[in-house]
C-alpha cells in the first residue's frame, strides 16, 4: 500500500509544504510571509490561522484533492526534551506548543496545523525528530555550575537523517554505527551519534560551539558577564548577539556564507580569517566528538548548506581525515526526512511514540 503524506515546515518568515507519495515527492511549495504579514500577530501561537488557511488555499489552487492524504506531518517544535523518532500528535503536545515550553519558534506551528488539519480528514498526524531531541548521557548534562545544566537543542531531523542514510548505504542499521554528524547552516551542531543515540551534542541555538553565520557559539565566559553587566547593553540586546547578530553577521556584516566565502577568495584579508576560523571550530569540535565515542568513529558525516563549498569539505578534511572517513551529504532535505520518518511507522518498521 502507498501512501500520501503532507509535509509542513514553518520558518520565520516562510512556510515550506510537499506531498509526498511515499517518497516520491508531487509537490512542493515555499509560501513568503512579508515583515507587515507576520507583525500583526503578537505572538508565533497567533499566526495559526494565517498560516493554516494561506496552505490549504495553495493546496487547491493547486487541484489537490487532500482528501486523498493518508497523514500529516509537521516540524517540530521547542516541546519538553524527548527521546528521537517519530511522534503522533496529541492534546498534550498540542498544548506545549501553544505555549513553548522551551521558547516561541516558527516550527511550534509545524504540529499545530499538522493536528487541525489531520482531525478534519481523520488522519494521523506526526512530528519527526523535533530540536529538543534530547539523548545525552549523563555526565554531558554536568557543568561546572550546578545552577545550569548543558541542554541539547539541535538539527536533530537532518542530523539523524544523514546519520541512518550513511548507515542505509553501508548496508547497516543506525543502531549499529558510530558517526560524527556535522550540520552548518545558520546554526552550528556537531552531534557524537553513539548506536542510534545522540550522546553529545552542542547547544545551537543558545551560544555552544563553534560560531556560525549568525550565532556567536562559546565565548570567553567571564568577558560574557562584564558585558552583561556593563550597563551598555540591555538582555535583548545581549541575546541577540548571541543567536541572530553573533558571528559572521558581528564580523562581517552578512548571515550569508557564500557571500563572506566570496569576499575571502577576492582578497579580503578580514574575511578570510574570520571564515577559516569558523572550520578551524567546528574542527575541533569534531575532535572534542572523536573522543565522546572513544575514538570509535565509522564516519564523520558534514551536512547543511555550508557543505556544498568544496573548500569548506577540504580545510575540515585536512583537520580531521586522520579520525575516520570524512561524508558528505550536502544541504538539508527536511521534507524528506519528515516524509521518511512517518512513513517508517505507517509502514510498521517503526511504532510512534506519544508524547507526555
């Protein structure tokens, strides 16, 4: 039996929809939501309705006929930390959502709409490998301050994804390998995937590890609080400097990598230092994985839209080659893998997993 999937992924400032027949993608979509659009609604929760209604008007403009779907899946969002896999949406979820419990984010509408509109064709509806994954063994939790413990908050959808993809291709589970899953994109994370299981990983939304396109990553604790409290900068002012106007928007004035990749190769000395030293991190933070799994690391794994740059493949190769083979699964296809992971249970090689 095949079966037909919506897929539905809420950004900032866009909403990404396919359907997929199994996995073979029918359509595929990218709504724009303008600043004056989204800045009438005060809270994420409030864009509900907007979003729901402009997906369902694409879908029959279209001539498709969601009567036809057999689930729908959505992103998700900053739930309560959970274990990975593939979740069906309930009340429970649905009310943390509502009010993030981790924080307000686009993806938080991911499930909501997901459940409205499955209830309607009474049809399931799924989220997949949410940010919140949170599989870390015990002593990562542990900092030197026992007021804050480390948080896993990640791309856990694409890390995974990559992770079992490499595993399909080498004729093994996920459950059976050891990987090193590098994604850049706007946000940095390096994740240690010990036996299907995310063991360690940086924080990335929150300022851990290396430094992206517009997060700052960790930086010198102790300068951190002086700048709090010098009364120049206020807790907003602060908390985007860390995610949203941190590293190469702070140095360079761009979120954008191929633009700063472009200025280094031109000549602009600045640039180059500051691009070679984002790599230099998310290196070393490789490194700082290698010995999570003991050294032993079937493949390190680079992803997101960073890894399409040769240059950025060779500079990390060169730096960490000597631990395992290098892999490279360039970009993102998060609609995919939302589609893969229900279909995974729909299919029965997987039982969903409920949300408390």
């Amino acid at each position: 039996m095949s079966f037909k999937l919506l897929i539905i992924n809420p950004g900032s400032t866009s909403t990404k929809i396919g359907v997929y027949e199994d996995e073979k993608q029918i359509l595929e979509e990218t709504l724009r939501h303008t600043s004056e659009e989204i800045g009438q609604y005060e809270t994420i929760y409030d864009q509900f309705e907007f979003r729901k209604n402009l997906i369902l008007k694409v879908l029959k403009d279209k001539d498709f006929d969601i009567n036809t779907l057999n689930g729908v899946v959505g992103r998700g969002g900053m739930l309560k930390p959970v274990t990975g896999g593939t979740y069906k949406v309930n009340e429970k979820m649905v009310e943390d959502l509502k009010i993030g419990v981790q924080g307000q984010h686009a993806s938080n509408l991911g499930g909501i709409i997901a459940n409205q509109i499955a209830n309607q064709l009474k049809v399931p509806a799924f989220i997949v490998d949410p940010c919140v994954v949170d599989e870390l063994q015990s002593i990562a939790r542990i900092s030197g301050m026992p007021e804050i413990q480390r948080k896993s908050i990640f791309h856990a959808l694409n890390q995974k994804a990559v992770a079992k993809r490499y595993a399909h291709e080498n004729g093994k589970k996920y459950e059976d390998v050891n990987v090193i899953v590098a994604h850049m994109g706007g946000g940095i994370s390096v994740g240690a995937h010990l036996k299907g299981q995310v063991v360690d990983v940086n924080n990335a939304l929150d300022g851990e590890g290396p430094f992206s396109p517009e997060r700052s990553g960790s930086v010198p604790i102790g300068d951190l609080v002086k700048l709090c409290y010098s009364g120049k900068y206020t807790l907003d002012e602060v908390t985007k400097m860390v995610n949203g106007k941190g590293g190469f928007v702070a140095h360079l004035n761009t979120s954008d990598f191929r633009v700063a990749d472009k200025a280094a190769r031109d000549g602009d000395e600045n640039a180059r230092v500051v691009r070679d030293a984002m790599l230099y991190q998310v290196s070393k933070e490789i490194g700082k994985c290698a010995v999570v799994l003991s050294g032993k690391v079937d493949a390190i794994i680079l992803t997101g839209g960073i890894a399409y740059g040769q240059p950025v493949v060779d500079y990390i190769t060169e730096r960490v080659g000597f631990i395992a083979k290098v892999v490279v699964y360039p970009g993102e296809d998060e609609l995919l893998a939302l589609t893969q992971g229900a279909l995974s249970v729909l299919n029965g090689a997987e039982t969903a997993k409920e949300y408390k």
